[in-house]
C-alpha cells in the first residue's frame, strides 16, 4: 500500500488512512492483479454453484432418477455443501490468518475446481442407481469445505489490499465476480437449452457446464500463485503473539462474540437473497410457476446484466456516502417489497415478472456492491480471515444455503408460491437489526488491534473528516 507503517496499536494513535492518490505506479499496478486475482477465483466459484442451481431440474432426473421427491434430492444436494461450509471456515479462517490469505486461496481454488469438474463425469442414477447421488453429496461436501475459506480469504485479500478511501470501488470488482461467474452460468445454460434442447441436455450436453470449470479454475490457479500478501496483514502478523491456528480461534469466539453475531445477521439477509434469486429462482418459476426453462434463464440473465453494469459505480458510491445507507435501503427493501416481488412473479404477464426480478435484483446488488468492504471490516486483522469465514458460513450454512431447499419444501407443504417472498421479508428484518449495530467504515483503516471504526473519535480529536455515521466513544 503506501509508504507509511506507523504501529497499529490503539496508544500510538490510530493507524494513517491510506489513499489513492497517494500510491506510486507500483502500488497501483499491485492493487489492481491482487484485485482482478481475487475476483478470477469468487468468479469460478459463483459459476460452479450458478451451473448447479440451472441444471437442478436435470440433475434431478440423471443423478436422482426423476423420482416424486428428485427435485427434493437435488436441492438438498446443493444444501448439503453448506452443512460443512462451517467446518472449512472454521479451519481454513484461522490457517488464513495464520500462514497467509494467498495461501488458502491457491488450495480452495483448487480444490472446488476439481470437485466440480468431477461432477461432470457422474455416472447417471440409470448406470449405478444411489451411488450416483452418494457420490454427487460427496463431492459437494468437498466444495463445501473448499468454498469455507474460498470467499472470505477473497474478500479479506481485496480489502486488505484496496487504499482506504476506494475500498468500495475495489470491493466491488469481486461481486462483479460473483455476478459473472453466475451470468456466465446462466447464459452457458441456456444456450444449450436452446442449442440442443430438453432432450440434448438428457443425452448427456448438462455435463458440459461442470466440466468447463478446470480450465477455467486453472487459469484463475495461475492467477493466485503469483499474489503476495498485503502490507496490512503483514504488520499484524508481525505483532501478532499467537503460536497456533487453534489459538486464533478460540481468541476470535472468547473476545469478538458480538461481531460474531453482527456478521451472521447481515449474512442470513445477503445470502437469502443471493440463493433465492440467482440459484433457486430458475428453479422456482419452472416447477412452481410452470415457466419455460429457456425464457426464465433469458429473464434472469438480463437482471444479472444489469446488476453488473450498476455494481461497480454502486460500490464507488458507498465510498462517498458511507456503507451504512445503501445496506439499510436493501434491508428495508427486502423485508417491505418481497412478497409484492413474488406477487408480480405469480401475475404471468411477462413484464410484471421481469418488474418482480428487477425489485430483488435492485436490492442485492446494493447488498452486494457493500459486502467486501464492509464484512471484513467488522474485524480486527489478526482474526479477521477467521472472523469472517466461520461467521459467515455458519449463518449460510443455516438459512442461507438451503434456501432454495426450504422453500420448495413448503411450497410443496402449503400450496403457496409466496413462500419465498414471506422467508426473504423475515430474513430481511434480521438484517435490517444487524446493520443498526454497524460501525460506518468508509474511508477508515483496517489497520490495527481494534474493530475499524471503534477508533472514530480519536481521529476526530486529531482533526480527520469522517464519512456517515460516526461511532459513540467506546
């Protein structure tokens, strides 16, 4: 970052902000491919869950044998992944804190790139009847465990390395790979729905998408092994007293509780909606809705283009105004217009569906645009890998990442294609309480011993101009 090292410690002062304009040519150069290297890998990874939540309805005829209850099976086959995304956060969180971010993230990559492409060459439920599915759960559970660490070591990664006062604009180059890797599904999905059609996809071509993801994940591999570590994370790791990954964890649940409970809050709102509207939707308004596979992929598809041309100017914008007031607008937004979305879904009429898709899609990316820069921030550096990964999987694990399970279950249960607007409303309202706790951290440092933001009055007393909301005196 820039030329300054000044201690972290709370009694030398707070940490200097580092800017952008301040950066030499080789910083900058250094931002951008930590950047663009992170985003490679969260984009291979949103493209494997993305291909998996597409070719759900054939899955569930060529892995579960197109039984009553398939579709049941296939969701809790993408479920079952996050049943041991916890576990992975927990280990791969403290190791990433312990022997470096860059590290983790050249073995997740990796290792969710062959799980995926392994799925590929399944053997069909036809061929070897239940082993099928038992080896489809087998490696979920290794993406599972991969994905873990995959996500916050990428956005820990961006952050620690963005200036201060763009961390934002940076941040969000990595959900603009989230919303690639899934449009990239989507549009893989639905051209060879249209290309080779139902029975084309039954024959054999839903195995194209899975294996596609090794030479790309090779590509995002070669990417990561030539990042280094942050300066930020260096300075920490330099203070840092703790001789084990297990230490760094049992210091994160004993002295951060609170910011624990802060992260899984705003987690059960973001991946909700993330699951909902771009894994389990298609699924939704084909079998709930009857909808065409082919036009319900072209529809979500425009969302996502959409969302992706608005993300990045959205993220710079959190940098000027603050994180806090685009989360709340989503959180209010979810848990007020969700169900009215799914009403318009439920209508037929084509424009008022698409109208319905562009509600959720407005409110995600706001969440979106927000989450790299913010969620990291929530941490001090030297538990902030650990912090992020279990607190996050552990609260996607429960209501996020079966999602999509649980609402088709009780759409099958109460007849009612509400369902998911009702759940997204509830998980709207418990982000909208996490947010309300939240330190503004716009142009603050992530330097430091302490939570970012906890030190705001001290940088007023020394005259700094804050953005937003400025946190009480702790």
């Amino acid at each position: 970052m820039t030329e300054q090292t000044a201690p972290a410690h709370r009694e030398s002062g707070p940490p200097p902000i580092t800017r952008e304009i301040d950066l030499s040519p080789i910083q900058r150069k250094t931002v951008r491919k930590s950047v663009m290297g992170a985003m490679a890998g969260n984009a291979i990874e949103w493209f494997d869950y993305g291909i998996y939540g597409y070719l759900a309805v054939h899955l569930s005829t060529q892995i579960f044998g197109g039984s009553e209850n398939a579709i049941l099976w296939t969701l809790f086959g993408f479920a079952v992944s996050f049943l041991v995304r916890p576990l992975g956060g927990a280990i791969l969180g403290p190791l990433g804190d312990r022997i470096g971010r860059q590290k983790v993230l050249v073995f997740t990559i990796m290792m969710i790139s062959v799980a995926t492409a392994a799925i590929g060459l399944l053997p069909t439920f036809e061929q070897v009847g239940w082993l099928a599915p038992v080896l489809l759960f087998l490696l979920r559970i290794v993406q599972g465990f991969s994905a873990g660490g995959e996500y916050a070591g990428a956005a820990v990664y961006m952050a620690e390395h963005a200036p201060d006062d763009r961390r934002g604009f940076w941040g969000s180059f990595l959900e603009f790979g989230t919303l690639l890797g899934f449009s990239l599904a989507a549009i893989l999905v639905t051209a060879l729905e249209f290309i080779v059609g139902t029975e084309g996809m039954e024959a054999g071509w839903w195995r194209l998408p899975f294996l596609l993801t090794l030479p790309l994940g090779l590509i995002a591999l070669a990417m990561r092994a030539r990042l280094h570590e942050s300066a930020v994370f260096e300075e920490a790791k330099e203070q840092d007293t703790r001789t084990s990954a297990w230490q760094t964890l049992r210091d994160l649940v004993t002295q951060q509780p609170k910011q624990l409970l802060k992260i899984m809050g705003i987690t059960i709102l973001i991946n909700t909606a993330f699951y909902l509207v771009l894994t389990y939707m298609p699924t939704f308004l084909q079998t709930s809705l009857d909808m065409d596979g082919t036009q319900a992929g072209l529809m979500l598809v425009g969302v996502q283009l959409v969302m992706m041309a608005v993300i990045i100017p959205m993220g710079a914008l959190t940098d000027r105004i603050g994180r806090r007031p685009l989360l709340l607008t989503a959180a209010i937004g979810f848990t007020l217009f969700s169900v009215p979305a799914i009403m318009l879904l439920n209508t037929g009429n084509i424009v008022l569906q698409v109208l319905g898709l562009a509600i959720f899609g407005l409110f995600l990316v706001m969440l979106l645009c927000n989450i790299s820069a913010s969620l990291p921030a929530l941490f001090p550096t030297t538990v902030r890998y650990a912090g992020f990964a279990l607190g996050y999987n552990v609260a996607t694990s429960l209501l996020g990442g079966p999602a999509g399970l649980i609402n088709e279950a009780l759409i099958q249960e109460t007849g009612s294609t509400l369902v998911p607007g009702f759940y997204m409303m509830a998980a709207g309202i418990v982000g909208l309480l996490a947010i309300l706790t939240f330190n503004e951290t716009a142009g603050r440092s992530l330097r430091g011993d302490i939570v970012p933001g906890d030190d705001d009055q001290d940088r007023l007393a020394i005259g700094e101009d804050l953005i937003g909301k400025v946190a009480k005196d702790r």
